[in-house]
C-alpha cells in the first residue's frame, strides 16, 4: 500500500466531501460489506482512507489504492 501525499489527499478531500453516496466495487477485508453495499462518506484520514458509514451498519474504511467504490451521482 502506497501512502498518498498531502496533494492527492486534499484532491480526495474535493472529490468525496461528507456525505457523498458511494457503492462498494472491492474491498479487501474477511468483514467487508457485499459488493454493492450502498454508504455514506462521513470523512478522508491522513493515510487517504475514505471513512464510510455503510448503509448496512458496517463502518470499514475503503483503503486507498486497495479497496474500490464507485461516486453515486
């Protein structure tokens, strides 16, 4: 996993603000949500993670360069 500098980090930040819609595509967890699993951003941490409040109760975070999700418009 590659650590993303302070620019992708903010660009991640424009891209998925709080509350943005987001589907699950991959997620490279035993405990992730399905694929297709609907969710809320609720944030971006320093390492580039999306903080996500799954719409089924789960609150894994989506890795960056790792797990993937697809923007809901």
């Amino acid at each position: 996993m590659r650590i993303p500098t302070k620019t992708e980090i903010e660009s991640l930040r424009e891209q998925y603000p709080a509350g943005t819609r987001v589907e699950l595509l991959q997620m490279d967890d035993l405990k992730a949500p399905p694929i297709g699993t609907l969710g809320t951003i609720t944030g971006i941490d320093d390492t580039g993670s999306l903080l996500v409040s799954w719409d089924n109760g789960s609150s894994l975070n989506v890795v960056y360069g790792v797990d993937k999700v697809q923007k809901l418009l």
